[in-house]
C-alpha cells in the first residue's frame, strides 16, 4: 500500500499529462452509472458495445487528438486548460445522460459555460481530478456487482404451466386482434370513484357491435410490463419477490421473444404481429419472436424510454390487412392513450389537473379505438376483437410514482388496477361465451378454452388477486393489494421456501 501511494504521488507530480488515460477514466463511472440504473433496458450486447464505444473508446480518442493537435504552435500553451476543461466536462456531461437517459441540450450548455473559468482556476489540479474520477468508478462498482449478481437469481419457471394448456389444439381459429389501449380504466370506475367521467357513448358504440363487456375486470399488477408478464405467461410471478417495481427483469424478453400465449397461437398456425405505438418493449432489443413488427431493430434508440419514437399503428394494421397471408393471424397493438398521469412529483400539475389530461387523453383513445374497431370490422368482419388494458389511469394521485406508498384508500387502489376488458368474440350469431372473466392473469386461459371447446383449462385458473411493491409506509416488499373477492387487502407476500 505504501509503495503503491507513492508511486500515485511521484505521477501526480511529474510533467505527464496522460490523455488516453484522462479519456478512459472519464466515462467509467458514467458508463457504470448507467447500468447500475437501467440494467432491464440495456442488457444486450447491443447495448454493451455501444455503450462502452460512447464512454470509453470516443472520450479516450477525443482526448488524444486533440493532446496531438494541440502539442505544437499557439495551442499548446492552451493545452492545460484544455485537458482540465475536458476532463471536467466530459464527465459532467456523461454524468447527465446517464441520469436523464438522453441529453438535455440547455443543461449541457450550462454545465459547457460553467467548466470554463474553473478551468483557468484549478487546472493544476488536473491528475487530482482523474484520480477522483477512478475512486467515483470504484465506488459505483460497488453498488453494480449486486445488480449483476442478482440475475443469477432469476428464474424463468413461474412461466411453466400447470397443465397442458401449452399444448392446446384450437378448433376455431378466428382472426384474433389483441388491442391494449395504456390506462383504459372499466367503464365501471370511470362512472364512479375518482374518476366521475361519463363515457356512455364509446360504451354505447361497443355494444352495438356485440362486444362483451366484463365488469369491474382489473389487472393483477398496476405497470405495464408487469401486468403483461401475467397476461402472457398466464401465470402470477409476484415481481419475482423484488423489492423494486422496475426491477422486473426479462420481462421484454418475455413479451417479445417467448411466451405460452405466444407459442400456442403459433403452434397453431397463426402469423403473429406485433403493432407498437412505441418500441418501450423492444428497448433492450430482446430476440423478435413475432413474425412481423412495426419496427425494426434500426428504429430502437440505444438511450431513452423509447416514447419519442412513434409510429401510426392505426396506418400500420391497414398495411398488414391489405397485404397480409391467408393463415390465421393474431395481432398485439398496443398505443398509449389514455395513459396514467405523470410520473414524478415535479413534473404533476396536480390531482385535479392530471385528471383533466387523462379526460382529454381519454376522448383521443376513444376516437382511435373507435376507427380501429371499425377498420378491422370492414377488413375482416369474422374476427375476434380484444380490448384490454394493461393498468388503471392513477387518477386520483398527484403522480403516479405516489401508487408505492402504502395506503388503504379504495379508490386510490382501483384507480391503479381497474382496467378495460371487452371481447367481440367470432360468430356473433351464436351464443355469446357465458364465462367468468375477472382479472388480466386468467384472459387468454379463458380465451384458449373457449376457441379449443375444451373446458378443463379453467380449471387451472390463476386467483384473481392484484399485487404491488410498497416501499414507503410499510415495509419494502411484494404485497396482495386486493384480494379474489374485490377486498382492499395489504399482506405482504414472501417467498416460499
């Protein structure tokens, strides 16, 4: 230790500047950084290569030319300036995407002016500021290797199913359209609660195309990956007992790449479709297990969530209507209207004020479903029309990041799982499908007994119980929220041993 803390100070004090170095080190800890807190949506290779080409390699080639340009004439009396500016700089910049996810281009130039005259002040302190740079990596480490380690832990089993349902034969194989309209809250809950919206006329258009509407239905989980998980796994994973909502790994890989529900339709011989408003779950560019998408690998941006990058997916599903095969097909649409309010604290205009947003996001969702529902009735009048939504609409919350303090307020809790379910089910002639349906979990079960004539599969029915992890006001942890029954419940559930 000794001899390694004076070797430390004997280069700090020599005329070495070590711009290779001053580069590598300058983006370690922002590279770190980054994956420590969105690991579920960078854990490719992809992603991997691309990070550490912007974080290491281009800073470190950055540095080093310009150490080149500016060692002869004029320049190089600037150099030390230069190298504290960049070293400072850099990393600073580095720091902010690794936060925000994309670069906020007016913080960027207020950092850029702010760097400047500390740059004239401490440039002495240049190899003080690497060495500072390397202790913040370490540190970051420290708190990587845990998330890196966890995922040893986890397990893929939940999704096994009970019984043979993955083996199911359908007898009719409709046209199936799957539409999830983000945050659609049950007609139900919109008519009462927090919500007191009157949305008779959308439900009036339903039940004139002989839709089935499944009251008081909700999701078992009140996220949109982890409501998905259950739907198409058809089976509860309780978070994975995490202690974290966004922690729900492999989640995308499950929705994208395999899934019972998934694997049934195929095995089945139907062409599956994936129709996205967003590419939110194809951010860690899991393995396309869909035959067709609306986007392709080159449209999912590296950094970001994903929302910014849209596509029409009303324009999209004409196109595949007109052009597509003669096999039976399923379709997975899902756009983001109405949505929830806003996530943080800082960005909420309020209660009131989010439900308004959400109101007016709300007539938008009616307008496009009711084109949709339309278009596809025109194209393809025999089909099976879905609606399902993946999670309530908060309202009622200041914001959203708020549903993870416990409380025991009825209507604060359905306003996150009360969803909408209402199924045109084929030959409309007939007999609508007298069938319990109550919660998202026991959907496609449902649906894959009804089109295999085959009753046994309810048997195996998942409870209809809704789950959330609380981490303030209670202790950190997976709890049942609301029971089978309906009833506002808070037991915190461990894993079995």
């Amino acid at each position: 230790m000794k001899k390694w803390s004076h070797t430390l100070a004997t280069r700090l004090k020599d005329d070495s500047e070590y711009p290779l170095l001053a580069g590598v080190v300058t983006g370690l800890y922002p590279f770190i950084s980054y994956y420590t807190h969105n690991f579920q949506l960078v854990n490719s290779w992809q992603h991997f290569l691309f990070f550490f080409a912007l974080f290491i390699v281009a800073p470190a080639l950055l540095f080093w030319v310009l150490y080149r340009v500016s060692n002869k004439g004029f320049l190089k009396k600037w150099r030390k300036y230069g190298l504290f500016f960049l070293t400072v700089f850099v990393f600073l910049l580095f720091v902010e995407i690794a936060l925000y996810a994309q670069l906020k281009k007016k913080l960027a130039l207020a950092t850029f002016l702010a760097v400047i005259p500390f740059s004239f002040l401490l440039y002495k302190h240049y190899k003080k500021i690497i060495v500072l740079q390397v202790v913040i990596a370490l540190i970051g480490l420290i708190y990587f290797i845990p998330v890196l380690w966890k995922q040893k832990d986890i397990s893929m089993e939940w999704t096994k199913q009970p019984d043979a349902i993955a083996s199911t034969v359908l007898k009719k194989k409709p046209n199936i359209y799957f539409i999830q309209p983000d945050g659609y809250v049950n007609f139900e809950e919109i008519a009462g609660g927090h919500y007191n919206i009157d949305n008779t006329e959308f439900k009036s258009f339903l039940d004139a195309r002989g839709f089935t509407m499944y009251p008081n239905f909700r999701s078992n989980y009140p996220s949109t990956l982890a409501s998905n998980g259950a739907v198409f796994a058809m089976q509860h994973h309780y978070f994975n007992y995490g202690t974290h909502p966004s922690k729900f790994l492999k989640a995308r890989r499950l929705l994208v790449s395999d899934n019972p529900v998934l694997n049934i339709l195929k095995d089945n011989g139907y062409k599956t479709h994936l129709v996205l408003e967003s590419p939110y779950i194809l951010l860690n560019r899991p393995k396309m297990g869909y035959d067709a998408c609306n986007f392709s690998t080159f449209d999912v941006p590296f950094i970001g969530s994903g929302f910014r990058n849209k596509k029409d997916v009303q324009a999209d599903l004409e196109g595949y209507l007109e052009n597509d095969s003669d096999q039976p097909k399923f379709f997975f649409i899902e756009f983001f209207n109405p949505g929830h309010i806003k996530n943080r604290k800082g960005d909420s205009e309020g209660a009131e004020g989010e439900k308004q947003h959400w109101q007016e996001s709300l007539e938008y969702a009616n307008e496009r479903l009711t084109k949709m529902i339309s278009t596809i009735e025109e194209k393809d009048p025999g089909a099976m029309i879905i609606l399902h939504s993946d999670h309530g609409g908060y309202v009622g919350l200041e914001y959203a990041m708020q549903m993870y303090e416990k409380t025991d307020k009825r209507d604060d809790i359905y306003s996150l799982f009360s969803s909408l379910c209402a199924i045109k089910w084929p030959d409309t002639d007939e007999n609508t499908p007298e069938i319990e349906l109550k919660s998202s979990v026991n959907l496609f079960r449902v649906i894959f007994s009804e089109l295999a004539d085959d009753p046994s599969l309810l048997e195996h029915r998942q409870p209809d119980e809704s789950y959330i992890i609380l981490m303030k006001k209670a202790p950190r942890g997976v709890y049942r929220y609301i029971n089978g029954k309906g009833e506002i419940v808070c037991e915190q559930m461990l894993p079995e041993k």
